[in-house]
C-alpha cells in the first residue's frame, strides 16, 4: 500500500515539477524516499511547494456520529488529493435525518458546493447512499464495524470517505486496480484494496469538475513558479530567500536589458 501511494505521490511531483521548469530528475524511484541531499537540492531549486485557494465553496464532511474520532491528517490528505476545499464539521442530528443536516448545508451554495453525512446507521442499511444530482452522500459507519479491529474500521471509514467524495463530486471511474473506486459489494471488499486513497485519475476528474460544481479549486506549485507568476507569499526560509531575489532581479532587469547569451561557436 505505502509503495501504490508513493507511485501516486511522485507521478503528482513530477507533473508540478514538469509545467514549472523545474529539474525532476531528483525524484527517487518508486519504492524509495527522497535522500536528505537530494531533498535539499530540490529545495533549493524550487523553494519547496506552495498552494493558495481560488473563490469558490468547500466540500464538507458534515460528521454527525457518536463517536466522531478522527484523524485529522485525513481531511488534509483528502484535500490534497482532490485539490478542492475540503471541510469537517461536527454536525449532531438533535432529531434531524442525514439528509436533512446535508440539505441545511447546501443551503447556502457560495459556502458549501458538496456533502457527505457520517452517521451512525443501522447495520441493515446500505453503507453509502448517493444523490449525486444534489451533490450528496450519507456515510452510514455502522456496517463498517461488522467483525472489525479498531484499526481495521478506521481504515474502511478512510477509504469510504475516498469513495464518497468521488462518488459525490464527479470522479466515478478508473482504470487503476488499486484504487479505491473499485467494485465494493461488502466491508471486506475494501479489506482487499491495497490502497487507502483514490488514484490520480479520479482526483483528476474531480479537479477537472470543481468549477461546474461550483468549488473553489486548489492551485499547488513549487516556490519559484509562483515567484515567476506572481502570487509567492515572501520567503520564510534562505532557499526561498534566494529564489525571491533571483526571479525579482530578473524582472526588474526585464525586455530593455536582456541577458546576452553568446552563440555557440563565438570566439572568446
């Protein structure tokens, strides 16, 4: 599973490092990490990543369970992976339907563009329950618990946070076998998926979506291409530091005094 999520990861690297310029032949092969000196000369190339946020509504996992434990690294993955906002709100029933609670927050589209309701369900019920047509998804938690560890829920609740928001926000299909938008007829079906994510083909297509959703998208580049377009924030580290003066001389150098590069075969 760690390597799959690394294939992922570094394809999405790759892909940044590709349409800023940058150098990515410092990337590891799959199955390894970043050495520390070679994290350390990609930092210096790139100034690292950085993100900002276009106008436009939050996804929001609306949690309504009673027992609501969570990691909060998970919303930040989600986040990441979809480059959409992405939300939890702890969200109590008090009396109310799921449905109800996703439709009180779709009430006010500029802030809200999709949900999911966790809810504590019966073990009858079906797991997930889709209106994709009003962007909407109830998580019913209860199933997933069946003969399981606490470990072993946790990580189905992640990975059926993964298909909800898929199911919920446009990203419906794939072509990869390990990712988490597979055919899933019981609990165990997700034991047998080796990855706890969904693929990038997915992201992708929720991405690609964002806009006729109406969520704000999630723009990730490294530190020198933002410096280049316009938007870096100033630097908060010497890498940064140097980048920021570089691509800031070479502005103020601008068309009227160009760089004179010599042609190959010039006498010195």
């Amino acid at each position: 599973m760690k390597r799959l999520c690394i294939v992922a990861l570094s394809i999405g690297i790759a892909g940044v490092l590709q349409s800023s310029g940058d150098n990515s032949s410092l990337l590891p092969p799959p199955d390894k990490p970043l050495s520390s000196s070679k994290s350390q000369i990609l930092m210096k190339r790139t100034g690292g990543f950085i993100s900002r946020r276009y106008p436009g509504a939050s996804f929001v996992f609306a949690d309504a369970r009673s027992d609501a434990r969570l990691d909060e690294n998970v919303i930040r993955e989600i986040q990441e992976g979809c480059q959409i906002p992405v939300e939890r709100r702890m969200t109590p029933l008090n009396g109310k339907q799921p449905i109800q609670i996703a439709a009180e927050l779709l009430a006010n589209p500029s802030s809200v563009g999709g949900v999911v309701v966790l809810y504590d369900g019966s073990a009858g019920q079906p797991v997930l329950t889709v209106f994709p047509e009003n962007r909407i998804t109830l998580l019913n938690v209860t199933p997933l618990g069946a003969d399981a560890t606490p470990e072993t829920f946790m990580t189905r609740l992640v990975k059926e946070m993964w298909r909800a928001i898929s199911f919920t926000a446009g990203g419906t299909t794939s072509n990869t076998p390990f990712c988490v938008m597979q055919p899933v007829l019981s609990p165990g079906d997700l034991d047998k998926i080796k990855c706890g994510m969904a693929s990038p083909d997915v992201t992708g297509q929720i991405y690609n979506h964002a806009r006729k959703f109406g969520f704000g998208v999630i723009e990730t580049s490294t530190y020198r291409a933002a410096c280049k377009a316009g938007w870096a924030p100033p630097p908060t580290n010497e890498y940064q530091k140097a980048i920021w003066e570089r691509v800031k001389a070479d502005k103020e150098r601008g068309p009227t005094k160009p760089l004179t590069i010599p042609p190959p075969n010039a006498k010195k």
